[in-house]
C-alpha cells in the first residue's frame, strides 16, 4: 500500500499545492505527508480526494500506510 509521499510524487504536486486544493493548513497537510502525527479524519479525507483526483484512483484512508487519524 502505498503512503502520502508516494502519492504526492506519483502526483507531481508539492505539499503546498496540495494542501492549498485540499483547503487544509499547511503545516497539518506537511504532518500527513511526512508521517509525523495525526491528523483530523475530515482533513485526511480532503488531503486524499485531491490526490485521487490528479492520479485517476479511488484510494480509501485504510489504503495509506502511515496514516495516523485522530
């Protein structure tokens, strides 16, 4: 499975651009990606629907590793 950082690469967005489409907090969407705590469950959700719809996919939140939910 893969994680944020694999998607956002895949992607070929940063972390700016993606928390910016989302309509997340920088610093939130940049803890996501990184792995570095967790994060709301709504947040999560819009960080992940800006991803599937560059990448064409329809990943759930339990496809992700790394990804700590509050």
């Amino acid at each position: 499975m893969p994680n944020l950082q694999q998607l956002l690469d895949d992607a070929a967005i940063t972390v700016s651009e993606l928390s910016r489409r989302a309509n997340v907090d920088y610093r939130t969407a940049k803890k996501a990606v990184e792995n570095t705590g967790s994060i709301q469950r709504v947040k999560a959700l819009a960080l992940l629907r800006v991803l599937n719809e560059f990448l064409g996919t329809s990943y759930k939140l339990e496809d992700i590793d790394g990804l700590e939910i509050d």
